[in-house]
C-alpha cells in the first residue's frame, strides 16, 4: 500500500539553527513519536528502533534512515525503512525544504511511503489518519525544540 502526504510548518527560528536541529540525532529521537533508540552511523544516517501502534496493530519498528541530497541549509531527502515482524514493515522518504519566511522558517515536506504486511490490512484511511497524527506530533515537537 502507497501513500502520500506533504505539508508545511512555519518555525519562528532562523534557517541554520532548524538545519542543525533536523540533523541532530538527540533532538530527532526526542520529536520522533515513540523512538527508542536513534544513533548515527558510520555513512552520515542513522539506526532507529520505535514502537508504533495503528489502530489494533502494534509493533516495534527496527530500521535505518539515511540522508541524501543535503543542500545545507535548504533541505535534505530523508529515506527510511523499517521491519516490524509480523505487523509489517514501511519505507519510504521525504523531501523537506527550509526557506526564509517571516522571520523565521518555513519548512515544508512532501512524503511517499509503502507499507505491507499486517498493517496494510489496516485500510488506507486509518493508515492515513495515523500517519497524518504521527507527522503533526513530530512537527509540533520539533517546533518546540527549535524554538527552545
């Protein structure tokens, strides 16, 4: 099962200092919604674990994330994948921009993921309505912690 979704998030803080926060590991685990461990690796990404429930599935996601096509400080491509045993597994990316607006930034995201196995039973709007509550959960963190 395919899904989209973008969106966009005006932070009152100047570009270079989201950048820096979008590329730290501990704010990252922080604004992440139920990650458990985030470390970076040896190739500039990161090892993820994170324990996500969908509707009655529930499971502990073990993955990697890896960045490409950094453009400091306007952006990046962040793509990921994650196994969750029998409940499934997801991948998938985002393309996220950073542009001076207001004062402060506008970030803005555009997200493709595929996702199989137990939680693709789940149907596309219950899917959906998680991923969106999961992608304004970390938007709203993340505010938070940029903006101190």
């Amino acid at each position: 099962m395919a899904m989209t979704m973008n969106g966009e998030v005006q932070l009152a803080a100047p570009r270079e200092a989201v950048w820096a926060k979008l590329n730290d590991p501990e704010v990252l685990k922080a604004c992440i919604p139920g990650c458990e461990e985030l470390e970076r690796t040896e190739d500039g990404g990161f090892r993820a674990t994170a324990k996500m429930k969908v509707g009655p599935v529930s499971a502990r996601f073990k993955g990697k994330v890896t960045l490409s096509d950094l453009d400091p400080p306007n952006g990046y491509k962040i793509s990921g994948e994650g196994e969750g045993g029998v409940a499934g597994f997801a991948k998938g990316g985002a393309a996220v921009k950073l542009a001076e607006k207001d004062g402060g930034t506008l970030l803005s995201y555009d997200v493709e993921a595929q996702i199989g196995g137990k939680l693709a039973q789940l149907g596309q709007r219950l899917i959906n309505g998680a991923a969106k509550k999961l992608a304004d959960e970390f938007f709203a963190n993340f505010a938070k912690a940029v903006q101190g």
